[in-house]
C-alpha cells in the first residue's frame, strides 16, 4: 500500500470530525464565501517564460521536517513580491504540518491566485476551501474515481473556483472532466519516492491541449525548468527547493529571474 492511500483512510477520519465541529452553514458565513476568484490558468497561459506556482509547506513524508519556523503569511507576501504566478499552500496537518489558518494567513496579504494543496474526498472540503480563501483546489486522479472527481470539479467551479486534476500515469487522465482546468504530473512515484522529470516529459502529449498543463516535483533549478517549458508546460509547481532555504521568497525570486532571462 503506498503512502496516498494511508493519508486519504485518515483524511476520512478528519473530514467526519470537522463535519461535526464546524456545519456547512458556518462555513458559508465566512467573508471569504462570496469572494470573486482570482484565476490561475489565466496567469499561467499569459506568463510568457514559465509559471511559478510557489509553494509553502513544512513538512512532508518523505522529507520530515524541511522548514518549520517560518510564518505563511511572510513567505506569501515574498513569493508574491517574486513574481510567482500563484501560491499553493499545504493544508494537511498529520502528513505536512499544515493547516487551513496557513492559507488564510497568506491571503490576507496577497492579490494572486492561491490553491489548497490537500488530500480532498469530500464536498465540505470543497466549501471550506472557498471558505478560508482559496481561488483552486487540488484534486488528485489516484485518490477519487472519474465520478467523485466530475461532481467535486463541478461543484468547484459553482464556487467559482479553479480545479488543478494531478496525474501520476496516462491511465489517470481518463478521469479528465470539462470541469477541469489544469492538470498537473507529479513526478514522484508514490511507492518507491524517486522523482524524474521524465514521467513529466513523457505524458505531455497524452494531455489534451484544452487544459493547462502544470510540472510538479523534482524541479530544483532554471535547467530543470527549462526542459519541461521547452516540452510545452505552463507552469511548475516548486515547493521543497524554495521552502529548505532561510528566505524562501528569495530562492523563488532568484529562480524567476534566471527563468525569465532565458527568454528575453
């Protein structure tokens, strides 16, 4: 069993509890509810070297702790000021140290497009998305069939907010919904934790044109970068490279600038 499926069996557990503490009705009270969405696909496609979503997390399983003392809001606002095309926060807590307060915390102080990057199998996971501020949500191919997947894009989009579908192998993206906005590759096999840009690179072609198409995990510098951008991608999602540095809006910043040099 690799580490995805242990992860959803507890996020069951956490979705219940929360049902319980916190009813839909008190999530649609949240300011954030009727708040227009800000869209990432838009600024991806009109990025014209290549789309950096910045991430923040803590933790992971794989790594263990990468950079737990630093504020999300602080880092938010230095990702933003880089240049990054959107923000992705963890907001799992047991697996990555996040929580929903983080992503909250960074729209507070930022204008652009902010996705919650969690283990989502429920509706409420979708309103409380909205509810602390999200403009995308992470919906992940390997944890949902095309059903589940189809209603959850669907009543994302009722929310006006954006969906980024995340593939590990071509059979996933026959899950593919009009709903859908961004599909992402993440390099990581889930099993072993090896990262190649390869799977990337490979299942380019297998993604329908209409969809903007995300490189994540494994993108640790401008090289790196630039071989999924010269493929065709959009944009790449980056989190550990930026967050084990002190500064992490100064690594996102120095990447960027070396990106958009490449295409001057």
């Amino acid at each position: 069993m690799n580490i995805l499926y242990e992860i959803v069996e507890h996020k069951r557990k956490i979705v219940d509890a929360a049902k319980r503490r916190q009813p839909l009705r008190d999530l649609e009270q949240s300011p954030y509810f009727d708040r227009k969405g800000i869209s990432l696909s838009e600024r991806l496609r009109a990025t014209s070297a290549l789309g950096v979503i910045a991430e923040f997390k803590r933790r992971s399983p794989s790594k263990g702790d990468i950079n737990t003392g630093v504020s999300p809001g602080e880092v938010g606002v230095a990702y933003a000021e880089a240049g990054a095309a959107g923000i992705s926060v963890l907001t799992d807590t047991k697996y990555f140290g996040g929580k929903a307060a983080d992503l909250s915390e960074v729209r507070e102080g930022v204008d652009i497009p902010i996705l919650r990057k969690d283990f989502i199998i429920d509706a409420y996971q979708v309103y409380e998305a909205k509810a602390i501020g999200a403009d995308v949500i992470l919906l992940i191919a390997e944890c949902l069939d095309k059903v589940e997947l189809g209603e959850l894009a669907t009543l994302a989009h009722a929310l006006d907010m954006e969906v980024l579908m995340e593939v590990h192998s071509a059979a996933q993206l026959e899950k593919l919904h009009s709903d859908i906005d961004m599909v992402g590759v993440n390099n990581r096999n889930l099993e072993t934790f090896v990262v190649d840009i390869r799977t990337s690179l490979e299942l380019y072609d297998a993604i329908p044109d209409d969809f903007v198409k995300i490189s994540e995990s494994g993108l640790r510098d401008a090289t790196s970068m630039q071989k999924v951008k010269t493929r065709g991608f959009d944009g790449v999602l980056v989190g550990e490279q930026f967050m084990k540095s002190s500064r992490p809006g100064a690594a996102c910043a120095r990447i960027i600038r070396q990106l958009e040099q490449l295409y001057e």
